[in-house]
C-alpha cells in the first residue's frame, strides 16, 4: 500500500489561543524545535514508503502544521472541514490546492473536523460527533464520499478530535482505541464492528499515542506511548516513535499532521 498525505509546516506554528484542554498560550513550542520535529515526522513518512505533498504554512494561520483539519478525501472527492473561527483563514488555502490538484471540492454546511473526525477504514468512516463535527454532517459524508458512517461520541474536549481516541492500524481489520475516552453506546457500536481492538490505557492515550499514522506496515507514532509501542511490534509491525513535545503543545500529534489523500473510491466508482 502507498499511503499518499498532505503536509504543511510549522514556520508559523504558536499558540495564539486555546481551543483544546491542551493549549495554553503561555506555554509557546520552542520554533526551531517544532521546524525539526515535523521535518522529522515527513522524513518518516518518506523513510517508509509514503508520497508527500506539501501546502506552506501561512503567517496568520498558526495552526495550519495540522492539515488533518482540511478536509477528508475519498478518490478524487473532498469534503471540506468547518473549523472553529479561530482556524477559518487556513480553509482558502486548502482548498485552494485541493481545487488546483483536480479534487472535487465539497464544502461543509455545518461544523466539520475533517479527517480529525473521520477515520476512514477501508468502507467504514469512523466518524466523531459533539466536539467540532456537528451530527448533522455525517448524512453528507455517507451521501458524497460513498462511506458507511459509524458515529462516535468522546466523553469530553480533551478528545475534542476523535483520531486522539482511536487510531486505524490496519485497514480495515483492525484498530486502536481508549475505551474511557468513548461513551458507553460508542464503545458497544466499535465492538459491535467484529474489527480486532487494541485497547490503549488512559495515560498514553492523554500523551496522544493513538494519533498515529499506520499503513498496515510501519506505524509512525509518538515517543511518549512505549506500551502501545511494544504491543504493535509484537504484531509485527514496523514502529516508528518520534518526537510530538513541540506539537503537543498545539494539543496535536502525528495523525494530525498530515491529511491523507489516497483513501481508495468506492468500488465501480470511477
Ligand atoms: N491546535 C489544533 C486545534 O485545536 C490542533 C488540531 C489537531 N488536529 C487533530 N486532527 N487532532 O485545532
């Protein structure tokens, strides 16, 4: 599988406000930290295999290094995210270069996290709902991305983006989730899906270890998670555990940083 996915940088990551439990405006990433930290999740990336685009950063978007807010993309079709109104100056920009690339371009009517809440697995989109994606979007992902929606709901604003609470390893057989970060219906509606779970503790899902990227093959994810870390070797994937201290202050991780672009079409679409 060859896994393709849409970087920024992080020339102007700050933190200019606080949206998630994670950010405080106090507490700034160190700049030439945060450039080496991302340089270093691409060069993984690019170690194992994957394509990489690449949209630069703008001044007034401090957040932009997280691209997995843009949008979510299926074959050649993209719906827009809907961010809070401290992220809207990034949406241009994106869809900017989703429109040059060809993409057909969907823009959300309603509160949208982009791929920070829509998980695809292979027909299935694990789709979050309550924090930043209104319910009402999930009815528009089925209808213009072809995907059967499977509706989470995190317990609270620490999982304000549900690829913080589970994590897709290997498409589409099996995933990884923090049962305490879903509620209680959710967590029967992901089991109920007969995909093999790994269940990740609290306290390395809080250090974001399931915002991780995997392709089935090398999983590219946080220093801060060495349990989860241990449990994918032994399955014998590839573990790749990079630094995320300068991200974490922007409350992101991996997964977060780069939004995927090649999630396969519906079959016999075109
Ligand atoms: N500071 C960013 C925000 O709160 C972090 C976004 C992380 N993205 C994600 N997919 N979880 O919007």
């Amino acid at each position: 599988m060859n896994t393709e996915l849409l970087v920024s940088d992080a020339a102007h990551f700050r933190i200019d406000y606080e949206i998630n439990p994670y950010m405080h405006t106090d507490v700034q990433p160190d700049p030439a930290a945060a450039i080496a930290e991302h340089e270093a999740i691409v060069a993984a990336h690019l170690a194992a295999g994957r394509r990489v685009e690449y949209v630069a950063s703008a001044p007034e978007c401090p957040d932009m290094v997280f691209t997995a807010n843009a949008a979510v993309v299926r074959g050649d079709r993209a719906v827009l995210g809907f961010p809070p109104p401290e992220r809207k100056a990034e949406l241009s920009y994106f869809e900017e270069w989703l429109v040059d690339r060809g993409y057909d371009v969907i823009e959300a009517p309603y509160p949208f996290s982009g791929q920070g809440d829509a998980l695809a697995c292979g027909d299935l989109l694990l789709a979050g709902y309550g924090q930043r994606t209104d319910q009402r979007m999930h009815a528009i992902l089925a209808e213009e991305l072809g995907y059967d929606v499977i509706p989470l709901r995190t317990v609270g604003p620490r999982w304000y983006d549900l690829d913080l609470a589970v994590a897709v390893v290997d498409a589409p057989h099996t995933l990884a989730y923090c049962p305490q970060a879903l509620d209680e219906p959710s967590r029967g509606t992901l089991r109920a899906l007969g995909l093999e779970l790994i269940e990740v503790g609290l306290e390395e899902a809080t250090r974001l270890a399931l915002n991780l990227i995997s392709d089935g093959r090398t999983v590219t994810m946080t220093r801060g998670a060495p349990r989860l870390a241990a449990t994918l070797r032994e399955r014998g994937l590839h573990v790749v555990e990079l630094d995320t201290t300068q991200l974490a202050k922007g409350g992101g991780g991996v997964r977060c940083t780069a939004l995927t672009l090649d999630n396969p079409p519906p079959r016999g679409s075109r």
